[in-house]
C-alpha cells in the first residue's frame, strides 16, 4: 500500500504594504491588495486559492502599511481568519521588512509561503502551489513563468544545472529562464538562510532599498537549494501601473 506524502501546513504570507505609487490617485486611495480586477479584488482571489487549498495552509497573516485601514476593514467585514502584521516603516524600507516583520512571528522552520499582493493570479494557481508546497520534499519553492518574454521590468531567474533557482534580479541575470512572479514557499535550512540574510540587512542604510529577492538570490548564491516550480505563462500579471491593470482586467473578463 502506497502511503502519502506527509503534509506540512503552509503559514503564508501576503506582502500588501507597499503604496502603487505608478497607478497615480488609484494607487494613492486603495492598497494594491484590494485593486477590483473584473468586479473582484485581488485579496479575494488570493483568501479563495488559501481556502481551496485546504490543509495545505496553516495559518495566512497579511503585511499592512499604505491604506492599512481599507485591508483591515475589508477582513472585518468578511470574518476571514487572517492575522495582521503592521509595517509602519512601509514608506521608508522596501518589502524585505516587511517580510522579515512577518518571519519573526513565526516558526524558525516554517514552511513559510509569501505572496506579493499586486499580483493576480487564479485561485486554483494559487491553491495548486501551496497544495504542492505543503508536500514537496523540497526545502523551497519559487514559482517561476518558464515562457513569458522578459522584459526590464521581470524579475529574472537563472537556473542551476540541477534545476534550481541560481540567480534572481532584474539586471544582471546572465541566461534568465524565466521570471519569478511573486509567490514562494521556504523551510527548514533554506528558511533560516533567508532569515539569516534579512536580519543582516537590519540597521544598514545600504539595504534600505534591498528587495526580498535579494536574500534569496544571496541564499543562492551560498547553496540553497530553490527549486524552481513551473506557472502556465498568461495566466498571471503583476500590476504595477495601469498598462498592467488594464492586461489584468483583460485575464479576469469572462470567457
């Protein structure tokens, strides 16, 4: 008799402090997170992808600072059981704090997921990865699109000969495979390395403006080992500014 994999519940985390400062007045009055992508926020499609995924998912924090109020009446509103962790430095320190305000309420070895909140993508995508995560016997997961053109604005992957993630930013990324679009999971070693990595960022003003992804590609870079895991190019879209936006309503019309 085959057995199953063991399970270990995800604590996932959404990344929804940061202000849209290139979607101009939208961006100034609603946090990205609750951008209304074909008559739905994002926040409901991620919360749905979570539920669907079932115990997959252990427990789901979401990162507040632009707009705090907008996210926090929104969950009331809706009872959803998520716990809110509150960045009031969201302006002045780019998201690696936030996840790293996150990280320090949490078990040392995770699995720790994260999310970026600007980023739209179907509930069953998100619900398959954390179903995925919670089994893989893979200290880290980083969803990467193996097809998408790249442009300046990707944040570019290059891959290891086995397989795994090597490199990650958006300049300086020689022979990308693909882009990373904003969802991941850690544990265990890897999980420590990144944190090891954010903490060392801490109290020096050069890595004010270090993103997460810095850390992972520093983990990297010294032998952790994130494996690479496919997302169908189309089916998702960071939205940064209204070009986005406007592709994003576009994927979320009826068909």
């Amino acid at each position: 008799m085959s057995r199953s994999p063991t399970r270990h519940p995800v604590h996932v985390v959404v990344l929804a402090a940061g202000r849209g400062s290139r979607l101009a007045a939208l961006g100034e009055r609603t946090p990205k997170w609750l951008l209304d992508v074909g008559g739905r926020p994002i926040a409901e499609r991620h919360l749905e992808g979570l539920s669907r995924a079932g115990d997959a998912v252990g427990s789901v924090r979401v990162v507040v600072g632009h707009a705090a109020e907008a996210i926090e009446t929104w969950l009331a509103e809706r009872a959803e059981d998520v716990r809110i962790v509150v960045n009031p430095e969201y302006a002045e320190i780019n998201n690696w704090w936030s996840l790293l305000r996150a990280l320090r309420e949490l078990p040392d070895d995770g699995p720790v997921g994260v999310i970026n909140a600007d980023l739209l993508v179907g509930a069953d995508q998100v619900a398959r990865f954390f179903q995925d995560a919670a089994a893989t016997d893979a200290e880290a997961l980083v969803a990467v699109d193996l097809e998408r053109r790249l442009t300046d604005e990707s944040m570019k992957v290059s891959q290891t000969p086995d397989g795994n993630l090597a490199k990650i930013a958006k300049v300086d990324v020689e022979d990308p495979v693909g882009e990373y679009i904003g969802i991941l999971m850690a544990r265990g070693s890897v999980l420590g390395a990144m944190r090891e990595r954010l903490e060392g960022f801490v109290g020096r003003p050069e890595s004010v403006n270090e993103w997460y992804e810095g850390a992972i590609g520093r983990t990297a870079a010294d032998g952790a080992a994130w494996r690479i895991w496919p997302v169908p190019s189309g089916d998702w879209v960071e939205i940064d500014d209204d070009g986005d936006l406007d592709h994003a309503q576009m994927l979320a019309a009826p068909r």
